[in-house]
C-alpha cells in the first residue's frame, strides 16, 4: 500500500537526523509491518505530531482499526471507541483528536463537553452510523411502545439522543437482557446493526426487534471464505466480530468485539490466527503478541483509512474539524451511554449459534 495514497494535502516533510532520533524508537515497535522507505515518509509527520500534541495539551484516541504508523507511534489512547471516550474523559488534556470516525468523536464529545474535539477528516463516516436518523426511533418508538430502546455505540448522537441504554458488542447481550428486565418487556428494540441483532437474538429469550443497517466491512464476510481459510491453513484459529452475519460466526472458534479478540490473542497465544474483521486490526494486535502468526484475510473500511499522519498534523495546526453538538443532545445523549457504564456488567458477551440467530423483526425506513 502506498504511504499515504491520495492523502497528501501538503508536500512531503522532509527525513532529517533530527526527526531520526526523535522516532527511531518508534520504528522498532512497527518495523515488521512497515518498511523502511515508507518508514521515511512517516516519520517526519509523527515528529511533528508528537511535538505539537504536547504544545497544545492535546491526545490522540487511536481505534483499533487505524493504520499501525497512527496506532501505534502517535496514539495515547487505544482501543474501540467506548474504550477510547471513556479515557478522554479521565485525562485532563484541552483538545482530543480522535483517529477514528465521525461517530466516535461524537461520543467523545458527548462525555467530555468542555474539551476541543477534532475530527482529521469530516467525512469519516460509517455505513451503521448513516443508516439511522433520530426521527427514525421515533417512529420505531411510535410502532412498538413500551419495548425499551436500546442502541449499539455505532450511531449517531441524535440517535444516542433518542435511546434508552447504549450497547458495545462486548456487553450486548446483557445489555439486552437488562433492558427487558428493567422496562418489564419482552420485546427489546435493538438498532442498527442487523447482524448484531441476530447474534444476540441467538443468545437470549428476549424478542429483538432490528433495524436493516450493517456494517459494509464485516457483512462482506462469508461462511465459503471461512471454509477456504481453514482448508489453506489447516490449525488456524479463527476470530469474528459480531457485525459478521451469523452464518460466518457460527464457521468462528469464537467471536467477539475487538478487545474480546484482542484480549483472546493475549490470552491464549494461538500457533496460527485470522481476525475476521478490519485489516489494520491484525497488525495492531500482532505488535504486542510477536509470537503469534496472523492469517491476513481482511476487509478495508474506507472511512476508517480516511484519517492519515498530515490530516491529523493538520487538525492540530489549524484546530479543524471540531466536533460540534447542541448542548440538549448532548445532555440527552449522554444519558443512555452513563446507564451501560453503570450497569454492573462482569463479562463480555460470548456468542454462539446453538439457536437459530432469529429477530422478530427487522425493520427499514419507509
Ligand atoms: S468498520 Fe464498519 S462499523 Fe466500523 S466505521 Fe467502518 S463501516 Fe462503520
């Protein structure tokens, strides 16, 4: 892959002896994944960003699924997005960058109000988070009164705005299960993500009710591809996330979110393993765990490759794109995001298809 594709918006920074020493450290912790001639381009861009984050008090929220050149040698923070907002709102920095997407940085603005929140590239955007409004679940509301409304962390804030409790894939399934029990209703509306829905609907008596929206890296995934890898790698442990159709996890040795797949690597240091899911991931995780061999079959999200060092050096520079929310939504979006930080969840949800994944309904605008 080229350095930055199409992404340079200024010329390229020099590779100086000074930039050298401020990043060969760095090097030594990507150097497998990234070679040294693009190795030279980055360098200068982590130089300058590191330079400036601690000029301005700022951080950076690194997702699992940034290139490693951001994860790893400009992130403070790392991890999926709740993991991410939950660790702006501790630090006592002034400005956060989020290296993720729009959505993201929407949660992170929802905790931490006060701070500047930037988004490197507006148009970071997530084929979940777009396929829901809020005036959606107002109607979903309309339609299915008193079944509690409970929405995965992927959304927007206007969507957060209209939701009883949030939901990571971690904790779905209980969150679910405490929802219905709380609101005294068998039936929980589960948004957007279909495949998700259906995951949990395996796992539990409650009645789902679903939205049509997926994520178009992990629906891309198929049950043949998972049969293909494990005929070419005899052994291979294979890990899928949750947004999978169910028919890929039910092919999976375990599925999960992506800190329950990194935590498994961490964990059980398989021989031999595939991530089912976004392509940095493998390579983040292959960092820490240099021992273990990854099978690389992956999808690329395209909002997520958006973000890039001289998009993030440039938000720093000129404080663009800042993440604006209007002070009721925010107040109300924040509500269902504290309510699943208070639950007293003690385990992440497994998933598995001894039950058929069946949704009673899934629903779509219109
Ligand atoms: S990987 Fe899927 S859920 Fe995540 S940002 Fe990309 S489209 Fe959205």
């Amino acid at each position: 892959m080229p350095a930055f594709g199409n992404e340079f918006e200024t010329p390229a920074l020099p590779y100086t002896d000074a930039v050298k020493a401020k990043t060969d450290h760095l090097y030594a912790r990507v150097a497998k994944f990234i070679p040294e001639f693009e190795w030279r381009l980055h360098a200068p861009y982590i130089a300058a960003i590191n330079d400036l984050k601690k000029e301005k008090n700022a951080v950076i929220l690194a997702h699992n699924y940034m290139t490693p050149e951001i994860f790893n040698c400009v992130g403070d923070f790392a991890g999926d997005s709740l993991q991410l907002a939950k660790e702006a709102a501790k630090t006592d920095a002034d400005i956060i960058v989020q290296a993720g997407v729009h959505f993201m940085a929407e949660t992170s603005k929802i905790l931490c109000p006060d701070k500047t929140v930037l988004i490197p590239d507006p148009k970071a955007g997530c084929s979940l988070a777009s396929s829901i409004t809020g005036a959606d679940v107002r109607l979903l509301k309309q339609k299915y009164p008193g079944a509690p409304v409970v929405t995965y962390v992927n959304t927007t804030a206007d969507v957060k705005a209209e939701t009883d409790i949030c939901c990571t894939s971690s904790n779905a399934v209980e969150v679910v299960e405490h929802a219905a029990k709380e609101f005294n209703s068998d039936t929980v509306i589960l948004i957007p993500d279909q495949y998700l829905a259906k995951n949990v609907a395996a796992m539990t008596d409650v009645k789902i009710v679903t939205w049509a929206g997926s994520c178009e890296v992990h629906e891309r995934f198929t049950a043949d591809d998972i049969r293909e890898l494990r005929a070419g790698n005899p052994g291979v442990i294979v890990l899928a996330h949750p947004e999978c159709p169910p028919d890929v996890l039910a092919e999976a040795d375990f599925a999960g979110s992506t800190s329950g797949m990194s935590n498994f690597v961490r964990e059980k240091q398989p021989d031999n393993v595939v991530l089912i899911t976004e392509c940095s991931m493998s390579d983040n995780v292959a960092v820490e765990n240099p021992d273990v061999n990854f099978v690389r079959p992956c999808n690329l999200c395209p909002h997520m490759k958006r973000i890039s060092l001289p998009k993030i050096l440039a938000s720093l520079q000129t404080l663009e794109h800042k993440v604006e929310i209007d002070p009721d939504v925010i107040e109300r979006a924040r509500k269902p995001i504290d309510r699943m930080l208070a639950l007293p969840l003690t385990r992440q949800s497994m998933y598995d298809h001894r039950r058929a994944p069946e949704v009673a309904a899934v629903e779509t605008r219109g």
